[in-house]
C-alpha cells in the first residue's frame, strides 16, 4: 500500500484547536472574505499559495474559480498552482512566500521572516496575512484529512475483496 502524502491534521486536538480559532475570529474572516480588510485578489493569492504547498484538491478547484472570478488571470493561476510567484504583483510577494514559508513549517514561520513581512505591510496587515493563512490551511487540512479517511476506507475495502476471493 503506497503511502498518503497529503498534509493532514497531526491529531484531533489540533482539529478541534484550529476549529477554536476560526469560530473565536469569525467576525474577522467575515470580513476578510468580503474585502473589506484586503483586497480579495490578495486573499485569493495568499489562499493559492497555501493551498498549493498542502496540495488540497477541494481547495485547489474552489479557490481557482474564486480567484478567476476576482480577475486573476488564467497564466497568473496557473502559476501559482504550480508554486511559482513570478506572475504575481510584486508587492505581494513577500506574503506569498511567506504563506508558503507558514504552511512548510506547519504554522511555525522562522523569526526572521516573520519581522519581515511585518515590517514591510505593518503589524494589522500581517495580522490579517497570518488570518488568512490560517484560515485556509484548515480548509486544507480538513479536505485533506477527508481524502485520507477515503484512502484509508478504499483500501480496506480493496484488501477486503482480495482476502474474500481467496
């Protein structure tokens, strides 16, 4: 049996913590989702970056068409889908890598880098970067964790059937 490579949540109770943090700051996702705290391009980026980097395909398919819909063009989007930035506005780039950066360390960024990104966008906007962030990568991990439970079930399953023709 081929090993799951996904990203997925590393125990219930880092689910049921994350699932805390999005309800203790729904009022700010709220918002955030509905543009009023960045632009929604912005979010759909940073959402691909992470996406990307934890290779959710729930995601992945709902936040292309979230991000075509907010104007990001078709070369844009599939860069990003593949991890590449250089499409993106450059003024934007640093909080991608480092939406990527968050997402490799598992929500443990590297000091260094997270006093860069606050000193280029400001303690409120990198806040609201780390929210968003966040946010999806629970998105993702719930989806990918969904995808292991059906890895999981289909190869009983399929172990099953084997056994039962012997």
């Amino acid at each position: 049996m081929e090993n799951f490579k996904k990203r997925t949540f590393s125990s219930f109770k880092e689910f049921i913590n994350e699932l805390k943090f999005i309800f203790k700051n729904r009022d700010r996702i709220t918002k955030l989702e509905e543009g009023e705290i960045i632009e929604v391009e912005f979010r759909q980026r940073l959402m691909m970056a992470v996406t990307e980097v934890n290779g959710c395909r729930y995601c992945s398919y709902y936040h292309s068409r979230l991000a075509l819909k907010a104007g990001i063009s078709n070369q844009e989007l599939n860069s990003l889908l593949m991890g590449d930035l250089n499409d993106c506005p450059e003024s934007e780039v640093l909080a991608l890598v480092y939406a990527q950066h968050w997402t490799e360390k598992k929500g443990q960024p590297d000091q260094k880098m997270k006093d860069k990104v606050k000193a280029e966008y400001g303690e409120q906007k990198f806040e609201i970067i780390n929210l968003a962030v966040r946010m999806i990568n629970f998105g993702n991990l719930s989806g990918n964790s969904f995808d292991y439970f059906l890895y999981k079930l289909s190869f009983g399953l399929l172990g099953q059937s084997k056994s039962d023709n012997n």
